[in-house]
C-alpha cells in the first residue's frame, strides 16, 4: 500500500485564533465546544477565517460474508434495496443532505447484486461481497489494497476540487459484525462491549452474534497487522472508506465522521497514520453498542448523541449545521471593539 502523506496540522495561528475568540462579545469559553471547532478548523486551513465549502458525504455500500451464520436479521438483499433507495433519494441520508445543501453520492463498493446503468450510482465494485470471516478472510491482502486506493481516487475526484469539508456513511446488511471485530482487534476490548443489536437483534440474537465473531476472532488470533486485520475481517465498503478518510486527511479537509461503522474504519485509517486525528470530527456518539466505546478508547468527543444507529452517514449529516455555528460565529460575531461594548475587566481584591 502506497503511503498517505499526512501533514499535521497548523498551530502558527493559535495565539490569534484565541485572540479573535476570546474579542467577541461573549465571556471567554462561554460558546464551548463551538470554540474549539473554531480552533481546530483554522488550524486545519491555516486560517483566522475558516470556511466550509462545497461539503459533500460520500455512502460506500458492500455485503458481508458474514451474513451466512445469521448475524443479522435482515435478508442480505437489503443491502442492494437501500442503495435503489439512495438513488431514488428515499432514505434518511437523502433527506438530511438536502436539509443542509450537503452534496450526496453513493457508490457501489462491492455489492453481491449489480445495478443497471445509472449516472447517479458510482460503480467501484471490487468484488460481490466479502467472504465469510468466520471461515476464512474477509477478503484478499490484494482486495483490500485495491479498495483502499479506490477509496482514495473517489475521495480525490468525486467532490469538486473546491470541497474542504467531508463525511462518510455506508449501507451493508452484517457490516456491524465486521466493524466489531475490527474494533475489538484494534482495541482490545472485550468482545461483548464491541458487539450490538445491529438492525434489531433480541438478546438471543446479540449471544448467537458475539459467540459468532468471538469464534472469527480466535480463528484469526494471529492477524495483527492493521491492513491485514482489515482485510481478515473488514468489508469491501469498509475498506474504502478507510482510504477515502485518509486521502481525505492528505488533502486537508476537515473529515466528518459518522457512527459506529465509521469510526471502526476511521480507527483502521488512525491505526495506519495517525495523524489523521487531527482532521477527524466526530460526529455523534451511535446508540450502537461498541460505538461509545470506541469513541472513549480513542478520548475524543462526539458533537451529539441522539440515539440514532442508522448508519448511511446520518449522524454526520445532521451534525453538519454545529460546524457552520463554529465558522459564523469566529467570521461574523462582532468584537467588544467594533461593537462598542465593554469588554471584562478583573475584579481585585483589596
């Protein structure tokens, strides 16, 4: 795999983006988290006045292998009834990308199904589905490289040139299990806190489901390295977006992550440059079960939490206007000097 060449971030305007803060009418700290967006976005654009332009998600869809041990409880051909949703722009993911002007494509990563000829699908398809990884490898060391580059040339060539803002969402029936044993293997957390209902199991359902990946996981117990656990146990979307993210990182965006599936491949992509970070939103914290833990593990904050577990890229989406608060209110909130108001002065004690 070639090497994504991430810079880090600015911190040469830090003591002026403080300055520009902490000079709006407002008592220092008092806009919290919006401040430290603010902060992070001029770093990352090496600007006192950071935009977002042109925002754009990107839905990777793929089917998994997995399905064949009755991880889920919806039929694998779900998968490809959803993208013909996306492209119809029925789904959650359409609505909340036409509410806030987020530009929208979906792309076909490795479906078990192909779609007839549409201009609006992106057909990138590696393979049709993974393999089951509860039997062998999800997928070659050379399928997943091949999906990691595609991942990078859309990132590079699907949203216009001028886009600095980017999220990422996926559709594929048993892609929670995957995205469990790839937190699992890159964490080390205990299988049952990685493992959730997914798409509605009960709880004989979620113990059939942990036993399932507890048993993948010791069949491949000596996989270790972050592109080969990727390709053991990842799905073709999966690995896609994990080379979208860091082509994504390579050109300076501002990269929005969704839930639980994203930020199981947002952690394949730290654990390969983990300079990425850097560049990473965090979106919102998934009711799915692992997703908590994996944001804890990796000590950073989700935006909102909402209950939501649906995946497509949703949580970035409505999670999207919080950004442009942080980037309106450093642009626009007037200061104490131009709006002619008192600024603080501190209180002495006698």
């Amino acid at each position: 795999m070639r090497k994504f060449l991430i810079s880090p971030v600015s911190s040469t305007l830090d003591v002026d983006l403080k300055k520009k803060i902490d000079a709006k009418t407002k008592p220092p700290g008092s806009l919290g988290r919006l401040e430290k967006l603010a902060v992070q976005f001029g770093r990352i654009q090496n600007s006192l006045n950071p935009e977002l332009i042109n925002p754009t998600i990107l839905v990777f869809a793929g089917d998994h292998g997995i399905t064949e041990e009755g991880v889920s409880p919806y039929p694998q051909e779900v998968t490809t009834q959803m993208v013909i949703n996306f492209l119809k722009g029925g789904a959650a993911i359409n609505v909340f990308c036409n509410q806030n002007n987020i530009s929208l494509h979906v792309i076909d990563a490795g479906v078990k199904t192909d779609f007839p000829e549409c201009n609006d699908l992106i057909k990138a398809k590696i393979g049709r589905g993974t393999k089951n990884f509860c039997k062998e490898a999800a997928m070659s060391f050379d399928e997943c490289e091949r999906a990691i580059e595609k991942g990078a040339e859309l990132s590079r060539t699907v949203p216009l040139s001028t886009c600095n803002v980017i999220g990422f969402g996926e559709m594929g029936i048993g892609n929670t299990s995957s995205a469990a044993a790839l937190t699992h293997r890159f964490t080390g957390l205990p299988v049952e806190e990685c493992v959730g209902k997914g798409t509605g199991l009960d709880e004989p359902g979620l113990e059939h489901k942990q036993n399932t990946i507890r048993q993948a996981l010791e069949k491949h117990a000596q996989i270790k390295e972050p592109q080969a656990v990727l390709s053991t146990f990842g799905g073709f979307e999966i690995a896609m977006m994990v080379g979208a993210m860091l082509e994504s990182a390579v050109l300076k965006r501002i990269i929005l992550i969704d839930g639980f599936i994203a930020t199981a491949a947002f952690l394949a992509a730290f654990r390969i440059v983990p300079e990425i970070k850097q560049y990473a939103v965090f979106a919102h914290k998934s009711d799915e079960h692992g997703h908590g833990k994996i944001l804890k593990y990796m000590q950073v904050e989700p935006l909102i939490s909402l209950g939501m577990r649906l995946g497509e890229g949703t949580g970035a989406a409505v999670a999207f206007p919080i950004l442009q608060s942080a980037v309106s209110f450093l642009n626009q909130m007037a200061s104490f000097e131009s709006a002619g108001v008192s600024s603080r002065t501190d209180v002495k004690n006698n």
